[in-house]
C-alpha cells in the first residue's frame, strides 16, 4: 500500500512544482518569461495528464483486489 502513496505524491508534488515554476516566471516578467511561459504551460498540462491517468490506473487496481478478496 506504500508504493501508492509515494506514486501519488510524487506525481502530485511534481505537477505543484511546475506549476510554483510557471508562476514564478509570469509575475517575474521580462525575456524568460516571454521565451519560457508556453513551454511551462504544457509542461504543466502534460504532467497533470499524467498524474490522472496514475490516480485513475490506482483507483481500479485498488478496486480489482478489494473485488476479488
């Protein structure tokens, strides 16, 4: 039951870093952020996509075995 967790809040933690990342840039403001905003922006979406499908994949493993108890 750990390795759920640990999987959950590393790919939550990861999507907030991004994310704290992206803000950062935008209320910084100047060259990075007019270089950089779009790419932080899918990368965010791209990782938040991905931590659903793991909650998602989590939840019906979860389901399976609690099933077939």
């Amino acid at each position: 039951m750990d390795w759920f967790n640990i999987t959950l809040f590393l790919s939550m933690t990861l999507v907030v870093l991004i994310l704290a990342w992206g803000l950062i840039t935008m209320a910084r403001g100047g060259e990075y952020n007019k270089s950089h905003s779009n790419i932080l922006m899918r990368y965010r979406i791209i990782f938040q996509a991905i931590a659903i499908l793991i909650f998602i994949c989590l939840l019906i493993y979860l389901s399976l075995i609690h099933i077939s108890e």
